[in-house]
C-alpha cells in the first residue's frame, strides 16, 4: 500500500471512529440521565438488559474505539515517517492485504503470531 493510499484509509477510518465516538458519548449521556431517576430500579426489570449492563457495553466500545484511535494516529505518523508497511519486529514489508485488513498493523503477519 503506497503512502497516498494509506493516508486516505487511515483518515477515513479516523472519521469513522471519530463518528463512532460521538455515538457512544452520547449513549453514555442518556445513561447518565437514565441513572439519574432515582425511581428506575433497572436490576430487577426482567424484561431487558440492566443500566448497569448497558453502562459496561459502552464503556468497553469506548475504550476499544479510543484504542483504535490511537492506533491510526501512530500509524499516520509512521505514515509521515516513511515507516509505514514496515515490520517493527523483523524489518520486513507488511502484505498490502494485511494493511488493507489492519492499516495501522505493526507487524507482519509471521511476526503477529
């Protein structure tokens, strides 16, 4: 994947997250508001999934996409370094279709075993 190609990816994919993001911030706030009624006793509702349950899903998309973010942002900036497609490991080309998979890889695939 040659280094054009590769910052357009990776800037659509930061887009993406950053979308993403808004979406889980704002499910985070209707939480936060729902948690707020001091009236809603969600643990013992058999008909659907808790607060407390929906809190902890969100949490875990949030922090997996902010991990992500940071992924695509050191890759951008192995990108700008000419490092980009290269094995940290090893020193080998990544496959351009491991890039295509997993653009901010770090490592070949023999490497990520």
């Amino acid at each position: 994947m040659d280094a054009d190609t590769a910052r357009r990816v990776l800037e659509e994919r930061e887009r993406e997250i950053a979308h993403r993001l808004e979406r889980l911030h704002a499910d985070e706030e209707s939480l936060r508001h729902d948690r707020a009624d001091a009236t809603a006793d969600d643990e013992h509702d058999p008909e659907g999934s808790t607060l407390s349950g929906e809190w902890a899903q969100v949490d875990a998309l949030r922090r997996g996409a902010e991990g992500e973010r940071a992924e695509i942002r050191a890759a951008r900036e192995r990108v700008a370094s000419g490092t980009f497609g290269v094995c940290e490991r090893c020193g080998r080309s990544i496959a351009d279709a491991r890039l295509e998979a997993r653009p901010f890889a770090r490592l070949c695939i023999d490497c990520a075993r």
